[in-house]
C-alpha cells in the first residue's frame, strides 16, 4: 500500500498533473456534460472542476440507462438509481448538486411489490400469482376460454367504474384450464385499485383448518382475516375431505358474513349442483342435504357462473 508521501509524490510529478489535466478534458468535453453547461450557463468552470468526479458518474449512469442490462444487473453504484444534476444558488452563486434518482423499473418494481402485497395466498401455487398478468398472452394462450376470459374482464372493468361489487364470480371448468390463473390476474388488477385479496387452496386450507381446532386465537385470526377482505377466492373448492364443523361453523360463518357485503370467488370442476352434493356429504355424518343446501344458499345467489373452457395445460 503506498504511503501519502508516496502519493503526494506522485500528485507533484508533471505527467500525473499532465494524464489529470487530460481527464478532465475529456470529461467536460462529453456530449451530455456538454449539454448540461449549456443548460446552465452560469455555473463557471471553476465550479465545473470543483465537480470533476460528479460529472464523471452522471455521464456515466446515463449512458448505462441509455443500454440499461435490467434492474437486476443494474451497472450503476446504486442500484436502480441514477445520478441526475441539478443547480443550487446557497450564497448567491450557482452550485452543482448530485441528485440520486430512481429509475424508472425501480419505480415500478417497487410498485408491483407494494401491489403483491396486498395479495395473500395460503397454499396457492406461487406461479398462478407471480405468471399470467399479460390479458392478450391469457386469451391467446387457449382460444376455447377466450368468452370466459372476457367475461373475467368484464368484471375487472365493471369493478373499476363502480367500485367493489357485492357478487363475485364462480368459474367451473376441467382440470387445468387456467381457472386459478385467471382468479390470480383479477386479484392483480383489482389490487391495482387499492384492494386487498386473499386466495385459499381448499384442500390444504381445510385440512389445516382441522389443526386450527385446538388454537382457538389461530383461528379467530384466520377467519376475520377472510371476512373482511375486499376480494377472497376459494380455489378448488369440491376438492376437500369436509368435516362438519369446518362446513357449518367456519365456511358458513364466513360467507354469511361476506354475503350482501364483499365479492367472493371460487374455481371448481364442480358445477354448482355438484358442488351442492359435495357439501351435503362429510366424512363424520354422511349425506346432509339440508346442510348442502343451507352453505349453497350463501354462494349461488351472490356469484355469476362461467363455464371456463379448454385443453388441460399442465400437461
């Protein structure tokens, strides 16, 4: 390591005063530092090379924006920021100031982070929430759910005019036709609003539910926290191993309490007949067709059905 008499030395030599001189030629004779005096004419040269290395990043940030690799390979010193000048006049005279600015992916990747956060999942594929938001590739991709996708986005548009509406939407269609995508995309969009959206995994969700018996403070958490958001979609519902209790006093207190007030929204294979015979029957009791037709009262009345149509994708 040189000692700073060593670099003192060096600092007096002509040719390092000489290669000094040449590099702050070559940066006050950049195009864009160039540019930038021309903007502001009354910042003197003296102040110029006072700022020798600002003006050297602020060309430098620009022209890796100008070929920018990504957010995440950003080359710049701050990641998704660049430096942008400005001029301040603290005594009267005119003064460089570095300004750190985020660009504009920052911007927006922090944007689609503040709106993935107002979507919660429990046990839902992360792909169905993290894939899928370009409309044109969701119709494109399978031209037999196209009339079910546009009545999806007919909801979307709906609820942006008028705001939250009472009743959701049920899509019911064969394995693998992109129901739980397509119920990621309006949580996306809706979230865009300002709206919170939860979407449940039944067969998981139920099962855990069971767990949750003993948990009492576990359990009131969970299903407050699906009674009062904006949007909540049970996904695959028909696919659990339903017990009473979890029927009658967890989904039943939830949609009581969601009907005539929030959307909810769910994807089945089931038609809502077949759903109607999967609710009446539990493991414990067997058939209960009251008690089917009882927790069908509070989803049939409260949903608009679409056939969701198409090749299985998974395959």
């Amino acid at each position: 390591m040189e000692s700073l008499g060593d670099l003192l030395q060096q600092m007096q030599n002509p040719s390092f005063r000489q290669r000094t001189r040449n590099v702050a030629d070559q940066v006050l004779n950049d195009p864009l530092v160039r540019e930038f005096c021309n903007a502001h004419p009354d910042v003197d040269e003296a102040q110029l090379r006072l700022n020798m290395s600002m003006l050297f990043q602020y060309a430098r940030d620009r022209r890796n924006c100008d070929n920018c690799p990504g957010l995440e390979r950003c080359p710049n010193d701050f990641q998704g920021h660049f430096c942008k000048l400005g001029v301040e006049y603290p005594n009267g005279t005119a003064e460089i100031v570095d300004i750190r600015t985020p660009c504009a992916k920052l911007v927006a990747s922090q944007h689609e982070q503040r709106v993935r956060q107002r979507i919660k999942s429990f046990y839902v594929d992360e792909r169905a929430l993290l894939e899928g938001y370009n409309a044109v590739e969701i119709a494109r991709k399978d031209l037999q759910r196209v009339p079910a996708v546009n009545q999806v986005f007919r909801y979307i548009e709906e609820t942006k005019s008028q705001g939250l509406l009472k009743k959701g939407l049920y899509l019911e269609g064969t394995f693998g036709t992109g129901k739980t995508f397509l119920m990621g995309y309006l949580l996306h969009e809706l979230a865009l609003l300002g709206l919170n959206g939860v979407i449940v995994y039944m067969p998981d969700f139920v099962e855990d539910l069971k767990s949750m018996f003993q948990d009492g403070q576990r359990l009131k958490e969970t299903t407050e926290m699906l009674k009062n958001c904006d949007l909540l979609v049970f996904d695959d519902i028909g696919a659990e191993n339903l017990s009473p209790w979890v029927r009658d006093h967890v989904m039943g207190s939830i949609l009581n309490y969601r009907m005539n007030r929030k959307p909810t929204f769910y994807t089945s294979n089931y038609t809502l007949e077949g759903l109607e015979k999967h609710l009446s029957f539990t493991s414990k009791d067997g058939e209960e067709m009251y008690k089917g037709q009882r927790l069908m009262d509070r989803i049939r009345p409260f949903v608009d059905v679409i056939a969701v149509k198409g090749k299985n994708q998974r395959g």
